[in-house]
C-alpha cells in the first residue's frame, strides 16, 4: 500500500551548488576556437591555391595543343563555307566537369545553356560532367540524350575525346548541326561561355565550295568523326585551363577574406582579453581595500 500524501514524511528539494562560468572567459573560448577553425581553413585554401597554380601550366599546355586539333578541323569548314541547316536538328554538347570549388564557372556554363536551348526547345543534349547536368535536368531533363561522368579529374586525352565522339555517333537520331558549348580561356582570371559548330556528313557535302576537297563519299563518315573527336578535345582542354584558373582564383580570394577575417578576431580577442584581465584586477583590488578596512 502506498502511504497518503499526509503520511508521506515532508521532501526538501535540494540543489546542488556549481560554480557559475563567466561570461567573458566562455566568450574567449568561442572567439579563440573560431580563429583556429579559420586559420586551418585559409592553411587548406592556401593549399589548394598552391596545388592550382601548378595543375594550371600544364593545363596551359594541353590547351595550346587541342587548339592545333580544333582549329584545324575548323579550317576546312571555314574554307568550304559550311553553314548550319536552318531547319535541321540540333544536338547541344556541353562541356564541363565533376569538380568543384571553381566559383562561378559551372553556372554560367549552365546560364549559356539555357540561352540556347530557350532558342530552340527541341534541341537535344549531350553532358559532360556532373556539375552541369543536375541543373539541366531540372529545366530541361527530357532533352537530356546522354552523359558522361568522371570529366575533368585529369588533363583530357584525344583519346577520351575519341571515345566520347563515338558514343555520340552511335545514338539513333541523326543531327545536321552540332554545337559544343565550352568555357573559352581568354586570360588567367577572364574566361566565357562559348560554342563551336561541328557538322553532319550531309551538310558538309553540301557545302558551297566543298568540290575544292577531294575527299571521297566513303570516307565523310571518318572524317566527321575525327573533327568531332578533335572539337570535343579542344572543348575538354580548354574548360580544363579555366577551371585550374577559377579554382586557383577563388582558393585566393578564399585565403585573403580568412585573413581579414583573421585579423578582425585577433583584434576582438584581445580586446575581450584585456576587459577579462582588468576586470579581475579590480575585484582583487577592491576586496585588498575591502580587507584591509576590516
């Protein structure tokens, strides 16, 4: 049987004493554990910035050279007067990659995009890289033909370039025109969305002055695929140089704004420091007089 609450004999609640925290020394906890975690961050950006730099010569480099291939290709278009069918189907290929941490050079790859396809609805798409394909799809999923993944982790090869163009070929539908659209590299902090056009063997064929190459019907088919091949690696390597010089950039700025951030919070902790050490000094000063009245 449980007692009633008359028979129960009286509780006292008790509380334990705890020594209270003080406000200004929890204050220079927090400001002292946030300049560690943002000097290890400008360490890991500083980092990056050096890692950049040096992935962007050698970026440079193969730049230079998938320019040889792509303008080449481009030469005989240019000189047999290729023009775009008005009426013809259009296969978009962009160009871009599965990194990150480059600032703003995947959005306006995806902004460029969108320009063109709000031009033509029905054209279809062809995505290289991850970073460009999650916002295409939520726009335009349905036009969205085929994608590759693992772009832009190296320095791109003719020979993934070869690889990529065959694919493309093998799809059911066949497309008169095809634009490749690419970050253009114009200097180490400028770079812009850009489109080079690639043909079918048929408007290639019906080029104004493509009797001026004598090149066989059997052959057209090989030759579309190289100039593609070569466009596609000219594309690859060129987003690959702006992406090494984004990234280089904004691991920069990401380091300059840490140090500033850093300066700021050095300031503030010194200051809390100093209001902490004289307040002490002059609660011991007061209870010295205190006692020494007494």
């Amino acid at each position: 049987m449980f007692a009633t609450r008359a028979a129960r004999p009286g509780l006292k609640a008790v509380t334990v004493a705890r020594p209270a925290l003080s406000n200004n020394y929890a204050t220079l906890r927090e400001i002292e554990g946030r300049l560690k975690s943002i000097k290890n961050i400008q360490k890991i950006t500083g980092t990056m910035k050096i890692v950049a730099s040096t992935k962007l010569a050698r970026a440079q480099k193969a730049m230079s050279d998938s320019r040889t291939y792509g303008q080449n290709s481009n030469t005989v278009f240019e000189k047999a007067e290729t023009k775009p069918l008005e009426s013809g189907k259009t296969l978009l290929i962009v160009a871009s990659s599965d990194k990150g941490l480059c600032g703003g050079i995947h959005s306006q790859l995806t902004k460029a995009t969108r320009k063109r396809i709000a031009k033509d609805p029905n054209v279809d798409i062809v995505v290289l890289g991850e970073k460009v394909k999650a916002p295409l799809a939520r726009a335009s999923g349905k036009n969205i033909k085929l994608s590759f993944s693992n772009v832009g982790k190296n320095i791109p090869t003719f020979m993934e370039a070869q690889a990529i163009a065959d694919q493309i070929i093998q799809l059911d539908t066949q497309y008169d025109n095809v634009e490749i659209i690419y970050n253009a590299f114009k200097s180490a902090i400028s770079y812009e969305p850009d489109a080079i056009p690639a043909f079918s063997e048929e408007v290639f064929k019906n080029s104004a002055n493509f009797s001026a190459f004598e090149i066989e019907d059997e052959q057209l088919p090989n030759f579309r695929e190289f100039a593609l091949a070569n466009t596609i690696y000219w594309a690859l390597a060129e987003g690959h140089a702006c992406e090494q010089s984004a990234r280089r950039n904004a691991m920069d700025n990401a380091s300059k704004n840490a140090g500033e951030m850093i300066n700021k919070f050095q300031i503030l902790f010194n200051r809390t420091r100093q209001a902490v050490i004289t307040g002490e000094l002059v609660e011991i000063i007061t209870g010295a007089a205190a006692s020494a009245e007494s």
